[in-house]
C-alpha cells in the first residue's frame, strides 16, 4: 500500500519548506520533492517605483543576504545609468559583500550545520543546536558567533545597519570610508583569522566521519556555475559568470548580465512556489546546474589569497575533477570565510580605500539595465526596464535557491532512497533528510523570518488517508 511521508517544516533553514516523500507498496522510496511554500513578491511590488530607490527596496528582499540584492540592483540601475562607478566605491562595494558572505557562511555552519557535524545525526535533537554545540566544544562555538559579528560588524560600520542597510546606491555608496573605520577593521582581523583557523582544522578532523552521508547528500554529476575573473581566480562582486560540466569541462563562459536571460531558462514545477533555472541550450532539467560555494570552488582555479589558496588545493584533491558531494558545501563555505577575511586586509591595507570619490551620477540613458553579483548561496541576477521617466515597468529576478532548487530535489530523493526503508522512518532518518536541504543553504523565506519553536509532525500517511504512524519535535 502507497504511503507518503511529509516533513512540515523543514528546520535550521532561513525560511519554511516541506518535503514530500512518497513510497511504493513494498515500502520504498518512489519520488521525493522538496517544496518552498512562501511567495515571493518583490518583482510587481517594484513596478511603478523610480528605478533609484530598487537597491533600498531589493535589500528588504533577504535581511540575511541584503547586501547580495543591494549591489545586483545597483549594477542594473548603472547600466540604466551607462556609468561607471568609482574605483574606491568599486573596492568598498567589494568588502561588504565579502563581510556579509562571512557572516551568511557562519551562521550557516556553525548555527545550523555544525550541531549535526558535532553531536551526530542520531543525537537528541532537544540539544541538537548552537547552544548544545557550546556546552559540547566552546570554543567552536565561540568561534562561530565570533565570526558572524565580524561580518555583520563590517557591515554596520560601512552601512550603519547591520540589516539592510542603504549605503550601496546607484553610481557607488553614498559616503566614504573614514581612518578610524578601516583602524578598527583591521584591529578584528587577526581574532578572525584564529577563529576560522580553529573551525577549518576541527572539519577536517571530523569530516571522515561522515563517509555515509558524503556518499548520498546529493553526490551526483551535475554542472556547475559561478562568476570569476579572468585569470581565473573566484570572484563575488564583478566579473563574468562561467558554466561547467561534471567532467569540469567549460560549457559557456564570459557570460556577462546582459547575457544572462540569453541563456539561462526558468521553469516551474507544480510542488514549488521557486522556479527552476537550466541553461537553455540543453534544455529542462538535463541543463540545470549548481551554484554557491561548491559551485564556486569547482569552477576557481586560484582564490588569489595566499591562506586560501594552499586550502583549494586540498579542497580539489577530494576528487579527480570537480567535487560532487554537496556535503562538501560545507568545507567549501570555511575555505570562502578564510578568503574573505584575507580580501577584506588586503583591501583595507590599499591607499586608495580613503579616497572620498566614491558616487557617479547620471540620469536614464537606457531603458533596460542588468545586474549580477555572487550571494553566499550563489549567483543573483537582477533585471530592470524602465519608461523615460525612469519608473520600473517590468523585474525579474533569478536567485541562488532557484538555480539550486533542481539539485535540492535530486539530493533529497537520493537521501529519502538510500535511508527509508519498508516505510520505517526515525527522527535520525528523518534529520538526514532535512540535512541534505541544508548543505544547499537555501534561502526561502527572502523578506520574513521565524521567531521562536519550530514545532515538526511527521505522518506516515496509507493510500486511504489514516495514519499509519506519526512523530512529532517540538
């Protein structure tokens, strides 16, 4: 007799979400999706508004990820604009994008990751969290809240919100950075560089015992893309973006924002409320790809920072071509938090960071505009027309979890086949499930964000609508 399986919420994610498991009459797993069950609205709530206000308004679209959504929409709007903006903006614009990708990858790991890969997949999930990461290993979890303000400190000093802040404007940031600012920066530096060094080190110690679930979170041959210069180092804030293979194999590269929706496709699927991207030219799903961290360090041949660079390296050992496992997001994100701290001293320690020219100007010279950055989660892509007046008629946007949504549902499924078995299910079964979800690190609420308990009921349901069995958490 058929059954299905619904986990209802998904927990330790940024947002809600559901999944789907259904099984045969012998008890196994046929299909798996992962649903995301909220609206996003932000692309009509735009029309009508002046094109110079959509970076203020994109913020309002994460309050995790704000600064990702600040600089693709500033981007698009100075293509609307036809300016370039100044080099000192460019670089600060720079440092807050990598202060914000520390702070997302931290409390990714550490506060929603880190208490499976410390205290077991099995382990009571009445402790299975921050607070039972700290009373277990203090100083990682010290560690991991140490580095999350580092990051959002950052941001509050360039921004002067931690949360959305309004300082990335069309044509730059609206005012420089002072002596005393970049002081106190630099002065956070090396208690970060202790921090990361600390968690690197313990990952690695622990990762070998995770092989079984190395094997099934969402390990399969799948394409992969990213932004990156053009000598090939990793890249977050400019750049052009560059699709691979499984084999590791270029399939299209140099593609700039104007290019973007040339070739890169969205579909929808009936469970979901988030499309799903593919690349065009080979069609929907065999075009779908990967982004984010992973993405990032597969497709990267150098990070362009001394630290980082010696741990891509044994990054890429993990596999001969690119790392399949999206297991290994996790390992990935320490490697990017590790780069960013190096980026941001680099960046701060250049003479012309103080410069004070740091907005360009300018009215509507074209009436189309197209923006795109790197979010933690991976490639963000704006896309803007405007009337003379200005005034947007028409948005699009294309996010991280959408152009990961195709590889989320395969992973879960992988999971679902691999764990359940003859329609038995446990909570440590059914934490693995949820756990393949959070290597992607999806963002699925944007603008909206849980307080409190997050109650989970999970029903074994028959073909003929009773419960068969039923678990609760919370």
């Amino acid at each position: 007799m058929s059954q299905t399986i619904t986990i209802d919420p998904v927990t330790r994610l940024e947002g809600h979400g559901k999944i789907t498991i259904q099984l045969n009459d012998q008890g196994n797993v046929e299909t798996a999706n992962f649903h995301v069950t909220q609206v996003r609205g932000f692309e009509k709530f735009s029309e009508g508004r002046p094109f110079y206000e959509m970076p203020s308004l994109m913020a309002r679209i994460c309050g995790i990820c704000p600064v990702s959504h600040l600089i693709a929409s500033a981007r698009a709007c100075e293509a609307i604009m036809s300016v370039k903006i100044p080099y000192t903006a460019a670089h600060l614009r720079r440092m807050l994008n990598l202060a914000q990708m520390v702070q997302s990858h931290s409390l990714s790991f550490f506060y929603l990751s880190s208490p499976d890969l410390l205290l077991g997949m099995e382990s009571d999930p009445a402790t299975r969290h921050l607070f039972g990461v700290v009373a277990a290993k203090p100083e990682l979890g010290r560690a991991g809240v140490r580095l999350r303000r580092f990051g959002q400190h950052i941001i509050e000093l360039l921004g002067k919100k931690r949360i959305h802040p309004g300082w990335v404007v069309p044509g730059g940031v609206t005012e420089p950075l002072t002596s005393a600012k970049r002081d106190e920066i630099l002065s956070m530096i090396p208690e970060a560089y202790a921090d990361i060094r600390l968690a690197l080190d313990w990952y690695k110690q622990i990762a070998d015992k995770f092989r079984a679930e190395i094997e099934v979170f969402g390990n399969f041959a799948s394409n992969y893309m990213s932004l990156v210069n053009e000598d090939d180092s990793i890249e977050f804030t400019v750049g052009a973006l560059r699709l691979i293979d499984a084999r590791g194999d270029v399939i299209e590269d140099g593609i700039r924002a104007k290019r973007f929706t040339e070739v890169i496709g969205e579909a929808v699927e009936p469970y979901s409320y988030t499309k799903f991207a593919y690349y065009k030219p080979l069609g929907y799903p065999e075009g779908s790809y990967r982004v984010g961290p992973l993405a990032r360090l597969n497709i990267a041949k150098k990070m362009g920072t001394p630290l980082a660079e010696k741990e891509l390296v044994e990054f890429k050992q993990l596999a001969d071509g690119p790392v399949q496992s999206s297991f290994y997001y996790h390992h990935a994100r320490l490697i990017e938090i590790l780069h960013g701290i190096e980026k941001i001293e680099r960046i701060l320690n250049d003479p012309r960071i103080l410069d004070t020219h740091v907005r360009a100007t300018a009215g509507v010279n074209q009436l189309e505009g197209f923006g795109q950055a790197e979010a933690p989660r991976g490639t963000l892509h704006h896309h803007y027309k405007v009337d003379e007046n200005g005034l947007i008629t028409w948005a699009n946007l294309v996010i991280a979890t959408g152009q990961n949504n195709a590889a989320m549902n395969e992973g879960v499924l992988q999971v679902a086949k691999h764990y359940v078995k003859d329609g038995k299910m446990s909570e440590g079964i059914l934490n693995r499930v949820e756990a393949v979800v959070r290597t992607f690190d999806p963002c699925l609420s944007c603008s909206t964000h849980a307080l409190g308990q997050m109650p989970l009921v999970i029903s074994l349901v028959a073909a003929d609508g009773s419960v068969v069995d039923r678990a609760m958490r919370g």
